[in-house]
C-alpha cells in the first residue's frame, strides 16, 4: 500500500454474526495480500459497552434509540422487539450478500 501498512485493524467480535465465530486475532487474506486484526474478537456487546462507560468514549446517539448494529443509512432499521438479537436491524437482503463475499474470499 501507499502507505506501507499491510494490515486491517477491524473491531468484529465472535459473538456478533455466526460468520465470525472461527476467526482469529491475526487472520491472513490473500486478496489483496493483508493481515486482519482483531483485537476484540473476545468482547461481548456488554463489554463494549462497559469500556465505553468507562473511558468515556463518544458513540452514537442511535444507540439511545434502540438501534444496537449500525450500517449504511437504507440498511439499519430498528429491531422490531428489544430482544431481538444484536443484528437483527440490519437488512437481510445484504446480509445475505455479505455471506455470498466471504464464501468467495473478500472478507
């Protein structure tokens, strides 16, 4: 790259989506050649949101109106009931493509 960097620092985390739940901390892609890292793949959205208290970190004020997953602006609705699970507010047309991207490769 431009820059030198040859890694990906993301912020997925096992417990959110089925499709993570074998990824590791340092995970090798081939295309293009990078290094993902993960460095809270351990953390449950309680403690995001414990470390969010307590180190003060700014976030968005959707989440005070019940949104619990944010994407893109069409693709982020509210979960119809507030048990529903952690991404259940996204849309599952895209979902359904994001699982077709991995089982290619891209992510």
């Amino acid at each position: 790259t431009s820059h030198g960097w040859q890694a990906l620092i993301t912020a997925v985390r096992w417990d959110e989506q089925e499709a993570r739940k074998n990824e590791t901390y340092f995970s090798r892609r081939e295309n293009p050649p990078h290094t993902r890292i993960h460095p809270i793949l351990h953390f449950r959205e309680l403690d995001i949101w414990a470390y969010i208290r307590k180190y003060n970190i700014p976030y968005c004020e959707l989440y005070h109106k019940g949104y619990r997953s944010l994407g893109c602006e069409p693709c982020t609705k509210l979960p119809k009931v507030s048990t529903a699970s952690e991404r259940e507010g996204r849309e599952k047309e895209k979902e359904k493509i994001m699982k077709r991207l991995r089982a290619l490769g891209y992510f």
